[in-house]
C-alpha cells in the first residue's frame, strides 16, 4: 500500500561520477530535499571506478547543484547524506565492501533495510550487476528493493529477452523501474489529464473526429560525444522505440478503469499490440530514414554527421525518423499517427498535434473563405503548454473568418516551475509507484515491432546524406503526409503563446 509520505531509502547509484550523475540525478535529488519531499532518513553511495574520497564526492555534488542554482540552501547539508565507494562492477570483493557500507548505513540512518540500486552506466553492465547484487547479498534485506535502470533496454527484441531473463533473476517485474525520462515530463503526464478531465475532448476522441495525428520531436544538436553509441543505435533504436512509441500508446489508449499502474500499462500495452506490423517491402511506404549533412544552424555552419568524431565516413545510420503508424483498432481505424524525430533539425521542440476533420460542409465557401482546421496542439518541450486552435469572426462590419488560439502556458504563471523528468520520477520510485515507468510488455512488444524495420534498413544502404543540418528532414518525410492528402504542421507557426 502506498503512503504520502516518503519512505527512508538507502540509494545506490552505479555510475556517480558520470554526465548523467551530474546533470540531472544529483540537481533532482537536491530539488526533492530542499521542497521536503525526500525524508531526512536518507542515505546516497556513489560508485565508480574513480578513487574519490567521500569527502571528493560530496565536492563534486555541491558543485553539480550549484551549476543548476545560483543559490542553494542546505547544500552542504543536503551532501552530508553522500557516500563514495571506488567499484568494479566485475568484482564480487567489490561489492562485498559495498554491502558493508550499505549495512554501516541502514543503521546509522535507520533507513528499515530499504534499497534503491540505480543503474547509471552503460547497458552491457546491467546484468552482471543485478547478478552480484543477488549473489553478494545486497538485496538480502527486509525492506523494499528497486532496481532503476536507463535506457536501453537490449539492442533488439532478442538482446532484451536475454537483459530480461537475467535481470529477472534477481529482481522480480514489480522491483524493476525502466526508466523512459519522457514519461517524467509534465505535458507528457498531463496528456491523460487532457483526455480524461475534459468532455470538451474524449468524446471526439477517435475516427469520427480526428483526421490525423502528429508528433515532432527535434533537436538542433547533432550527436555531440555520443557518437560511439549512437553508430550503433541510430534515432530509430535511441528515439522512436521507447520515447515516440511511448506518446503514441498515451495518446491511443483507452480509458482505463481507474488511474492506478496496473491498469494504465495494460491499456498502454493493448494500444502496441494493435500496432500494424511495417515490414519487408512496405517499409518504405511507412517509413523514411534520413542523416544530416553539412548546413547552418543559428547562423554558424556545422559539420554533417560523417563528419563528426567517431564516426564511420561512410556511416549507414540514420539520424532521423519519420513514420506513419495506423492503430487496428475500433477508435484509431483509418487515423495516421506519424511521428518525427532528428537531430540537427531547425528546431529543438517536442510536439503533438491533433487535427479534428473538417466540419461537413463549409458555410462560408462561397464568400470565398478556407476554414482552418481545428488544432489541439500539446506543447512538451522547451516551452510547455496546451493551444487550442479555432476559427472566429474578425473584427469589422464583414463577415469573416480568422485563426485564433486559446492558450495554456505553464511558465507564464507565475510562482509555478515545472519539476524536472527526473525529480518526479526518482520521486515515484522513492514511493513505488511505476506507472511512469516502462513494463516489460510493453519493452518486448516495442521492440518487436521496431526489428522489423531495422531489419530492412540495415540490409539496404541508402544515399546519405539527404536533409541538410538546420532544415526539418528529408523531402521524402514530406511526401509521406502528402500522398495522404496532409502536411507536416510547421512547428515555428505553432508556438505556445503566454496568457
């Protein structure tokens, strides 16, 4: 049973010294401290292979929060709660050692024999360090244990069911916590709020009303020092399969029977399974891969991608996706769901769009005016909000149409900042609520579909580069909306506008 308040935890975080460690773990925590929302029963071990001190450690967290806040109360206070132990996630004396440390820990924090182990590091580590874990008796504890693990989750279907099995053996599904961080993001959560706390949208919610459905998400970055992975990866592996799938079954699925993890995911996972498989020849009618060149952004001309660091100069992987998904299912039969996601794209934005179909017959053709389609557009990131998009009358003596917006921006209330992704998340996982976290199912089953493609894709090269740095993607991505008789909503034109 799940309480208000949150429950003392011993957190072990694999990979302390690392990007992620600094750049969101360790500000998010202190933003749980400072707002009281992390029991002062709480105890952090930092490993890493770095032979830090503790007091090293507690250095390097001051310095990672203060990079994010120019004043920090309680800093040092909230750093006291850090520990440091130099690890080798191969070696059983390893973590014989940090079994002791944890043990010296539970007691001195009286922290009940709760433990978090979050898996900071590269993939090919999870397994190894879920066995040791079970085998040096870190999870031989009385209280709760929570394994947090960062995407990805396998390189494919089969890599996944084997990362499973193993994992599965010393933790069970309901003490595993995958997280996607986009379900940490707050217009993604409110996606649920929008459709089932407004009679406005639920009842159009489905064929009779909605004409398609998009999702942008772009970067202007290219792949920075990421390059090393994401040869491998490719925005198909990296984006489409957890982040883009993971909107689609938000936006698809039906009402669930109440709000509570189980019965969310079970939706979420009806909505992947009524997916319609894309593969062999019909791939590309469905889908279209694109790598960027060289191009301007912001005025300054960037390298195209087999150009970057670390990367093969006759490299095959895409750096963007564009695809039409059709759900087989009585609400979605007939409506596309396409998606978009790249880097070094002309704009950093994460969007939904959801056109509602033209009204039967337009009273105001023959004054020769075009009605504009209705919008509801889910801003997600960097601004977060909701605009609904309608046709008025403009001022004047004459009867004419205009576009207008009612808009919702977040940030434009005052007193109100957004929780980062993963401050809510570790936050739910502190209270052992996983309904933003990613089921097994629904792992196996994204994946399932997204091998089919890759399948294709890596047995036939393709003339890369095709879309310019600093544009919105390959023309091939437009042609994909447009034999449907659609175009990709600008994402310039459709800004939240602050109240």
């Amino acid at each position: 049973m799940q309480t208000t308040e949150t429950p003392r935890s011993l957190i072990m975080l694999f990979g302390a010294t690392g990007d992620l460690a600094k750049r969101k773990l360790f500000p998010s925590l202190y933003n749980l401290y400072r707002k009281g929302k992390l029991s002062g029963n709480f105890a952090v071990i930092g490993t890493a292979r770095r032979g830090w001190t503790h007091e090293v450690f507690r250095d390097h967290i001051k310095d990672a929060v203060l990079s994010t806040k120019k004043h920090a109360d309680n800093v040092d206070e909230f750093a006291a709660h850090f520990y440091y132990q130099p690890h080798d996630v191969t070696n059983a004396e390893s973590y014989i050692q940090l079994k002791e440390l944890a043990d010296e820990l539970d007691r001195q924090y009286q922290l009940e024999g709760n433990r978090i182990f979050y898996l900071a590091m590269a993939p090919e580590y999870f397994g190894t360090i879920s066995d040791h874990l079970k085998s040096e008796g870190l999870t031989d504890t009385k209280g709760f244990k929570r394994l947090v693990i960062e995407k990805p989750f396998g390189h494919n279907l089969e890599s996944a069911k084997a990362l499973n099995k193993q994992i599965r053996k010393s933790f069970s599904e309901s003490q595993i916590y995958r997280i996607d961080h986009y379900l940490g993001k707050t217009m993604v959560q409110n996606i649920e709020v929008i459709r089932f706390a407004n009679a406005l949208f639920e009842p159009l919610w489905n064929n009779r009303y909605i004409s398609n459905i998009q999702i942008t998400s772009s970067e202007k970055l290219g792949v920075e020092e990421r390059a090393r992975y994401y040869e491998t990866s490719g925005a198909l592996r990296d984006m489409f399969q957890n982040h883009m799938l993971q909107m689609v079954a938000l936006l698809a699925m039906e009402p669930p029977i109440n709000l509570t993890t189980n019965e969310i995911r079970s939706e979420k996972v009806r909505v992947l399974r009524a997916l319609r498989p894309v593969g062999g020849e019909e791939v590309p009618d469905y889908f279209v891969r694109g790598q960027y060149g060289a191009g301007e952004i912001n005025g300054a001309r960037v390298a195209g991608y087999r150009e970057e660091t670390n990367v093969d100069p006759a490299s095959n992987t895409e750096t963007y996706v564009a695809g039409k998904l059709l759900i087989d299912n009585f609400r979605w039969a007939g409506v596309p769901f396409y998606i978009r996601t790249g880097k070094r794209m002309a704009a950093k934005t994460t969007k939904i769009v959801v056109q509602f179909k033209d009204i039967p017959m337009n009273l105001y053709y023959n004054t020769g005016q075009d009605l504009s389609p209705n919008l509801l557009v889910i801003h997600i990131q960097p601004e977060e909000g909701i605009t609904v998009h309608l046709n008025a009358k403009k001022p004047g003596q004459h009867m004419e149409t205009t576009p207008v917006q009612l808009s919702f921006a977040s940030s434009s209330k005052s007193g109100i900042n957004t929780p980062e992704a993963y401050e809510k998340l570790i936050h739910d996982c502190l209270m052992g609520d996983a309904t933003n976290f990613t089921h097994w199912d629904e792992v196996a089953l994204s994946w399932n579909f997204v091998d089919k493609i890759s399948k294709v894709w890596e047995n036939k090269q393709i003339a890369f580069p095709n879309y310019e740095a600093g544009t919105m993607g390959p023309k091939a991505a437009d042609e994909l909306l447009a034999k449907d008789g659609f175009f990709w909503w600008p994402v310039e034109d459709l800004e939240v506008k602050p109240c």
